[in-house]
C-alpha cells in the first residue's frame, strides 16, 4: 500500500514499486495498491484483500495508510517514512494515530537502526518488533531530456537541484535567498526547485519567494524518467528538510556520483557523513557557505560525488534492502 495519488507522492511510490519489483524478481506474487492518479480507477482496500487474499499485508506510511489496516486480521507490516517519524508522529492531532498504528502492526520497519531508536522512544511497546530495512539506492538512467538544454542554462553556470515536494518539512523556502548571496559574492549560480505540490498554501508561498529572487525557478514535479539526467546535470544536489527518513533524492543523486549538501537533521545523517560523503549544514548561512566553496572548488566538488558514489554502492545494495524485507516478512 502506497500513499495515493501517485503525483503527490512521488518518493513513496518509487520506494514501494521497487520492493514490489523485488519481491517479484524473487519469484512472489505482489500487488500494489494506492497508486492510482487523481481520475483513475478507484479500488476499495476490501475489495483487493477479498480478490488478492495476501499472505501478507505491507503498509508504507503510518498516517497515509496503515491507520486503514488497524482491526486487519490478515499479519501485517507498517514501513514508517520520514514524515512519520519527524511531522506526524509528533502532531497533537495526529501523532496518536501514528503511534496506534506502530503499536498494532505485527511488524514495524524503519530505515535506519536511529530511526528504530526513536521509534522504540516514542512507542516503547514496539520494542522487539522493529525490523532495520535500509532502502536502496538505485541507479536511474540519464538519456532523459537535458534539463540545462530545456531551459537554457549555459553549461558554464554552477546550477543547484533541489528535488523534493513541496511541503513545509522539506524546508525550500529556506534556499531562496542562498542564490542571491553567491550571486553578490560573484558567483554564477543558478537553483531549479522541482516537486509536486503537496501543501498547495506552502508551495504558493515557495513560488512567490521565488519570484523576489533572480536566478531561482520552481518546476513540477519531472516525471521519473527525467530525474537521472536532472540529477546529471546539477553540480550540486541540494537537501533543505527539516526531517527525514531515508530520502529517496538523495539515494537517487548519491548513486549517480552528484555532490550533497544537505541539512544536518535525522534521516540525512543517517546517509551521509559530514565532509567525507556530503557537506551537511545547521543553517542557512551555512547552506551557502558551503555551496560557495564548492563552486569555488570544483575538483573537490567531484571527489565528494566520487566517494559518496562508493559508499552507497557499499551500504544501499538492492539486494540488502529485499533481504532485509523479506526476513522482516517472516518474522510478521
């Protein structure tokens, strides 16, 4: 199950189509439900668990779909993201869902052995029931449209990418005024922001900043098939969360050799380590800093998407993250 309509929640269905590729590449039969756009065909939950009679119940997101399974008779799982464990979880109104649901699920899977800590934390009746699955970082292809050549960005120009929806805790407002510093420090930078629009109040005020702010574009969402070679064409990948699970860009601009700079919050330090695999930052002031030396130091630029090109191809392997699932499963 995957938080639905699918152009919201591009980062989620991406997560669950590979563990469902994965567990059919292993010979098991799995189908995905959520993930119908706004007008596609709809299906009830109990109509597909009627039809499909799983072994097997796995719910990706507390808030957006395990609180539908709480009474499943079926075993079943709850994968938490990151805006579980650092928005919804803590929510007055919310917060006590999340938690019935990690206290129900037969199993609860985190990203992390840190994510698990703080879960355990919080809902101390899930400890012994929480199954580590670190999510893979799969390499995505980059023949797709050149983003620089689309939008006419000359080759020259420092371009920073900041991927992600646009919703409060993914923080880009917090980048808009970064460009024009480096700007006025003599920098060519340029900044695509491109993501759904998850919180449409949030995403008018991103665009708005924007518009105050030469050197600064606001994208949609790119379809899937584009964001390798966006990623390809960024000199700098940059992350502005205010909390994180394992965030699927990061994995995604890791694995394709792109430099990170990214805040220094749960979840992002979780995949990188500061100066030796990304340049992570307390605030804004150092988002830039940072980003500027960068620009200042393109050798060094690369060697940083060199080594974090090695670390995830080490510690994200596809076939770790499906053995991990598959033990978790089982233990469900």
């Amino acid at each position: 199950m995957t938080p639905a309509p699918t152009h919201l929640h591009l980062g989620s269905i991406a997560t669950v189509a590979r563990w469902r590729d994965g567990l059919q590449g292993r010979g098991h039969l799995c189908e995905l439900f959520g993930s119908t756009n706004e007008g596609g065909l709809k299906q009830s939950l109990e109509g597909t668990l009627g039809r499909f009679r799983p072994d097997i119940v796995h719910a990706h997101d507390a808030l957006r779909t395990g609180v539908r399974l709480l009474g499943l008779r079926t075993p079943w799982v709850v994968s938490l993201s990151g805006e579980d464990l650092h928005a919804d979880m803590l929510d007055e109104w919310q917060g006590g869902f999340v938690c019935e649901v990690v206290r129900r699920a037969h199993r609860v899977l985190a990203p992390s052995p840190e994510a698990a800590a703080l879960v355990e934390q919080r809902v101390p009746e899930a400890v012994g029931k929480i199954d580590v699955v670190p999510r893979a970082a799969v390499r995505l292809p980059t023949d797709g449209t050149d983003l620089r050549r689309s939008l006419g960005i000359p080759r020259q120009r420092f371009l920073v990418f900041l991927p992600g929806g646009l919703r409060p805790i993914k923080g880009q407002h917090r980048a808009m005024a970064m460009v024009g510093v480096l700007r006025n420090a003599g920098a060519d930078v340029e900044m695509i922001v491109a993501g759904p629009d998850q919180d449409p109040v949030y995403a008018a005020e991103v665009r708005a900043l924007a518009a105050q702010h030469a050197g600064v574009r606001v994208l949609p969402a790119l379809a899937h098939d584009r964001m390798g070679a966006a990623y390809a064409d960024a000199d700098v990948v940059l992350n502005t969360s205010l909390g994180e699970g394992a965030a699927p860009t990061l994995l995604e601009a890791g694995i394709l050799g792109r430099p990170i700079v990214a805040s220094d919050v749960p979840g992002n330090r979780d995949l990188l380590r500061h100066k030796e695999t990304g340049l992570l930052f307390a605030d804004e002031q150092q988002m830039a800093q940072q980003i500027h030396a960068l620009y200042r130091n393109r050798a060094a630029a690369g060697a940083l998407g060199v080594r974090v090109r090695e670390d995830f191809q080490r510690r994200f392997a596809a076939d770790r993250e499906m053995g991990a699932l598959l033990s978790a499963y089982a233990a469900a």
